[in-house]
C-alpha cells in the first residue's frame, strides 16, 4: 500500500508508533489498528521531492491479503487519509513535474501490457525518450517563433535571408522526423496492440479448423457444410514473443442469402483492418471462380498488407493446378501440422523490430503529431511566401500540438527566449 501527501508520514508514525522512519530505508516494524496488532511488515518512508509522486510517500510492504490490506487502509484513512482516485499517483508525479504526460500514459499501457514487444516500446517512453525529442523541438520552435516575433515587433528591416534558411531547414528536418514517427507508429500498431492475423478464403476451404489447430482447442465449430461460420470469430494466442489476433472469418464467395452477405463484408472488413492475411486454397479441389475471387482480393491487399498464401490440405491427392500459386511461394500445410505456417510467421514478426524509430503508444499521441507536422508544413509555405504573421501562427499552433503530449505550453518560454536573446530596452 501506498500513501502519499503531507501528512503521509505523520499517519505512518501513529501506524508503527514509531517516533521517527528513515527515508529511503527499509524498516521491519509492527502495524496497528486501534490498538490491535495488525501485521509485521516492510516500511519505506520517501521524502519530498524524492518520490514517484514529488510528495512524502510511505509504502507499506505486508504479507499480503486482503483483510490485512483492508486494515491498514482503513487504519490510515482513521488518522486522516483518503482512497486515492484512478492515477491519481501518476497525476500528482506529472502535476509536480516528476513524469510527463507521455511517460504517465506508458505507465498505464505498461500495466495492461501483453507482449515483449509493447514492454520494450513503453520501457523508451517511461525513460524519457518521446520527452527528449519534444522537449529538442519545443526550443527550436519556441528559438525561432522568438526570432520572428521580436523581428515583427522591433525590427525596421527584413529578417536576414541567412536566418530564414536556417528556419526553413529546420522547419524541413523536423516535419520529416514528426512524419516517420507518425508512419513508424501507425505500422508498428501491432507492437503494442498485438498483430491481427485475419485467415480468409471460400467456404469449407478449412479456415476454422486452421483456426482450432494454432489455438490448439476446438474455438470453431466445423462441419462438411459451406457457409458453418457465418461471422467472424477473434482469438489471441502468443507466437514468439509476439502477441497476435487471429481472426476467423467467413467463406468468401457469391451468395445470395442476406445473413452470409453480412458475413462476407465483414470478412472484407477484417482483411483492411488486420496486417496480415492467411489466404487459404484447398489443394484437394481444382481452382474454382470462388478461389479466383480470393485471389484477387490477395492482388488487391498486396502492396499494403503482409499476405501468406496456404495449400491446405496437402496430406489429400492434390487436384490443385499447381501453377496457379507458384508465384505466391505458398505453404503446404496439412491436418492438424500447422509447424510451417508458425515458423513463417514467427520469421516475419521477428522483423517487424522497431530499432530505433519514436514509437507513438496510442491515438492521441499520433493525432497531436500529425497535427503538429500539418503546422509545420504550413508554417513552411507562409514563410516561402513572406508572410511572416502568418508563419508565427502556424508555429504557435505546432508548439501548442507537440508540447499536449508532454507538457502544455506556457507563453511565458516565449518571453524567456525574447528578454534572454536581445536586448529590447533598458
């Protein structure tokens, strides 16, 4: 249990009836409630500043329990404490400046974290990385739209051309910088959020029983009948390291019947939001106008998505025109022996590393970016054109979009620039 604020450690003292708790050492020391022993138990006092919060913390480490986690909640809000409010820790830690908003949102993902992959990005945004990199552009933009500003106000000539260079490749290198790590982060989505693996291909084709066989339990009912499965069904199962969703979905072909149609769109559906696609083709049956329809959604997807093409049935007398697929380079898998398809997924996935790209950890981190970068480019063409007002709008608007993923903007970093720069006045 955790306690932090003022009175954190005034409340510890009355718990252990201790007259004094060293910072920054373990204490073994007995609890109490109302006088009644409660448990021996770990005590570490933190003092202000030096804490996860800014604020004088005291955790208790006990035997667990939850009786005995009660007691001592309920011990601490007797002397005056109160249960804390969702993040409210990692509020007060961003509100005195002890974490960012950014390394605050890696704590909560690092918390609900499934994967190595997600571990590994989160761990750079909880050190500090994203932080970094805002805080290096924060100045140059905060620099320059001083330079400018001063310039608008105070100068009798044109800014010298040296300086608008200058501005411009800096404007130039950082909208590249702000739009790789927006490509970077919407590519490597599935880092974080688990690859979605969608399996496709015409009815009774073996989708399900592909699905049952990776997740090594009957989660599909299969049958000899067309059309069994007439809705997509959502896995996950872990390959490597790596987390992935598998997506079942409905046999793709020509029905006239209203509920596989719904079926097959949300097939469809699924192919566009996954990264990958498991094409299946039964190579026990000649290639067929419903097959053909298959391929050419592969043909459609290829060049934005990661498509693996499968003979299935490979243990059955082929009837499949193996030429057909040989571009493809597709796998042969046969019942129940899914070993060449895991190999070749775990092959991909094991590339998809993300080096040392900035990885944006969730929604609202690429939408400030992009924001940002739209800013920049614009603020870029006001100044090709002159129209230096205008410019200094569209870098207070790129400022504004950069620093919500850290820290809000204070106007008062402009000032300091200006007074620490020239010397307007004595």
């Amino acid at each position: 249990m955790r306690l932090s604020g003022s009175l954190a450690l005034q409340i510890a003292q009355k718990i252990t009836r201790r007259e004094k708790l060293i910072p920054r050492t373990a204490t073994l020391t007995a609890l109490y409630h109302d006088n009644t022993l409660i448990d021996e138990a770990i005590v570490i006092y933190f003092q202000s500043p030096k804490s996860f919060t800014g604020e004088c913390i005291v955790e208790f480490q006990t035997h667990g329990g939850q009786m005995i986690a009660q007691m001592i909640v309920d011990a601490c809000m007797i002397h005056g404490a109160r249960l804390a409010q969702p993040g409210e820790f990692s509020k007060r830690a961003v509100l005195n400046g002890k974490i960012d908003i950014a390394q605050a949102e890696a704590i909560a993902a690092m918390i609900e974290s499934k994967s190595e992959d997600s571990v590994k990005i989160l761990a750079k945004q909880l050190k500090g990385n994203l932080g970094q990199f805002i805080h290096k552009l924060r100045e140059e933009l905060v620099e320059t739209l001083a330079f400018v500003e001063v310039g608008i106000d105070y100068a009798e000539e044109d800014l010298d051309p040296k300086l608008l260079e200058r501005i411009d490749a800096m404007l130039q290198e950082n909208i590249a910088l702000l739009d790789k790590s927006v490509e970077a982060s919407r590519r490597r989505r599935g880092l974080l959020e688990g690859f979605r693996i969608c399996i496709i291909g015409k009815p009774n084709v073996g989708k399900s029983s592909l699905l049952n066989a990776l997740l090594c339990y009957d989660r599909a009912i299969t049958s000899d009948l067309a059309g069994t499965t007439r809705d997509t069904i959502e896995e996950e199962i872990r390959i490597g390291t790596h987390l992935v969703k598998i997506v079942d979905t409905a046999g793709i072909r020509e029905s006239g019947e209203q509920i596989e149609k719904i079926g097959i769109e949300r097939s469809i559906q699924a192919i566009e939001e996954s990264e990958i696609v498991l094409a299946l083709f039964d190579r026990s049956r000649a290639f067929d106008e419903d097959d053909e329809t298959i391929l050419s959604l592969i043909n459609r997807y290829k060049e934005e998505k990661t498509c693996i093409i499968i003979e299935n049935k490979a243990d059955l007398p082929p009837k499949l025109d193996p030429n057909i697929l040989q571009a493809y380079h597709p796998i042969l898998l046969s019942k129940d022996d899914t070993a060449p398809l895991i190999t070749a997924l775990q092959a991909y996935l094991d590339t998809q590393s993300f080096e040392d790209d900035l990885i944006l950890i969730n929604q609202r981190q690429i939408d400030a970016t992009q924001q940002a970068s739209d800013a920049l480019k614009r603020a870029k063409i006001q100044l090709e054109e002159g129209e230096i007002e205008l410019f200094a709008y569209e870098i207070n608007e790129a400022i504004e979009a950069i620093s919500s993923l850290t820290k809000p903007f204070e106007r008062d970093e402009i000032l300091d620039q200006m007074f620490g720069n020239f010397c307007l006045g004595k």
